[in-house]
C-alpha cells in the first residue's frame, strides 16, 4: 500500500529577472487573489506543466 506522507526537498533556482517577471505575471493571471510565496509560485506553475507534458499536451513556448 502506497503511503501518501509528504517529503521536504530543497531545490536552488537560478532565474534571470525577466523570467523571474514573466513567471510573477503568470502567477498573478492564474491566481489574481492568492498570496503566494515565490517557492509557491514555482512549485503551482511547474505541476501545471508537468501534467500538461504527461497528458501529451505541449506547453506554449516563449515567443522569440
């Protein structure tokens, strides 16, 4: 039987600012009343994606 406990991982993020801004901007247009931590906003943005990329779906790529 698979237990459901939760882990702590710690992972380092290196960003540059306009991407640091740009995943801000994500944040707030998905979650325009959530106060979030930037740790949160990470993590929120990275399973929306992760479930994207497993369900077949491409995420939408950056234009140049």
């Amino acid at each position: 039987m698979a237990q459901n406990g939760k882990r702590t991982i710690q992972i380092n993020v290196r960003l540059s600012t306009e991407d640091y801004d740009l995943i801000k901007r994500a944040a707030g247009s998905l979650w325009p009343d959530a106060e979030l931590s930037n740790s949160g906003i990470l993590l929120g943005l990275a399973k929306i994606t992760a479930r994207q990329v497993l369900e077949g779906k491409t995420p939408k790529k950056k234009p140049k």
